[in-house]
C-alpha cells in the first residue's frame, strides 16, 4: 500500500497570501470609497428636495399670485416682502430654506420638525407635511438656501453645496463649459442668474463648500 504525504502551506507562502488579499481589499475599498458614495447619494438627496421645492414654489406663485414670503399670512417671524410695496416681481435676498418665509415651515426652523404649525406650502397642500422632516430642516447652519433676482420672469433658485469631490470637480469643470458653479454671497446677475462662482475661491477640498461661496442650483 502507497502512503500519501499531504503537506500543508509554509509559512513563507500564508504571509504572501494574506499579504495579496490585503491588498486586493484595499484597491476595492478604494474603487468603492464608501465615504464618497455617501457624499453622492447626500448631494442626490439635497438637488431631489431642492428641485421638488422649487416646483412647489411655482405652483403656489400659480395659485396664489405671489409666493409664501409676498402672502399676508407670511410669519412675521420669517423674511417677509408683504407690505404696501409688496410684488412677486421684487427681489428675495438668499435665505436659508427652512426660514419660515420660505413656506416649508410656518415657525421658527428649530421648532419645525415638531409643531403642528405649518408653513404655507404645507398648508397649502403644495407639499406634504413629511417634507419638513427633511434632514437640512431645523439645522443651524444653512444647508440649503432660496432666493430671487428682481423682475416678473425671474425664477426663485434653490442652492446647496455637493459634498461629493466627483460631484464638486464636475462644477468646477463646467466653469469654462457652460459655468454651474455660483455663490449666493452676492446676490444675482443682471441676467436673473445666481452669481457666478470663481474656481479659484473653491478648492476641491477648500472651506468655502459650506458657507455659500460655491453652490449648485436647480433651476439648471
């Protein structure tokens, strides 16, 4: 009868293995990178709430003549143009988004999420009473800021800062394509248009992703 010997891996070759898988699991966390792909899908969820914003305010203007910020029943807590001089027509400097002026809340941001007062496009049946529990809702610092430029055919724009490094590249590559990065720090062009951005004010990993300064807007 033939005795077979059956040999084991030496310790040489077990290292080696362990020392490829090492570096196999590396290169797929680095293809996957779970931090951007969260950063995507929050940017995706930011331009969703904000494009849906953005149509509820249309609608209401549709409905109302006006927007929440230009009705009498704009909470005096809120930015409001609803005096004598008031017109849909008139500018609405940059706020941040869940200002009771807005529409979405109907008070103060911080007590949104949990009174039962609603802001005029919830009541108004324009958006659901979900939509303030929104995560950029009651925050302390702006997530998401609302304006319009002065005059009948400009539209109101809402803006956020991507989070994302492939989704801030892509702004800063359409500065000389077609420019989609803008700052909501100073106002709006003559041509309705949130200001334009400067690439050199926005580092891909710069501070200025967060205080207005470099923005993406709907409407595109």
């Amino acid at each position: 009868m033939k005795k077979y010997l059956s040999e084991g891996f030496t310790l040489v070759e077990l290292l080696i293995v362990i020392a490829l898988l090492g570096v196999i699991a590396t290169i797929v966390i680095a293809a996957i990178n779970p931090i951007e792909q969260a950063n995507r899908a929050a940017d995706a969820g930011m331009k969703a709430d904000a494009s849906q914003l953005v149509s509820a305010l249309q609608r209401y203007y549709v409905a109302h003549g006006g927007y929440p910020w230009n009705d009498a029943a704009c909470p005096s807590i809120g930015q409001c143009d609803n005096g004598s001089t008031s017109s849909p027509n008139n500018a609405y400097a940059w706020i941040d988004a869940d200002n009771a002026g807005v529409g979405v809340c109907g008070v103060a941001a911080t007590a949104c999420k949990t009174s039962a007062t609603q802001g005029l496009l919830v009541s108004s049946l324009e958006l659901q009473g979900a939509f303030t529990n929104k995560t950029w809702v009651g925050t302390a610092t702006t997530q998401l800021w609302a304006g319009k430029a002065l005059g009948a055919s400009s539209s109101v724009f809402i803006c956020w800062a991507p989070k994302s490094q492939s989704n801030r590249q892509n702004l800063l590559n359409s500065v000389s394509t077609g420019n989609r990065l803008f700052t909501v720090g100073s106002g709006f062009a003559s041509s309705g248009l949130p200001t334009a951005g400067s690439s050199s004010n926005c580092a891909l990993n710069g501070t200025h992703w967060s205080d207005g300064t470099c923005v993406e807007c709907v409407p595109e």
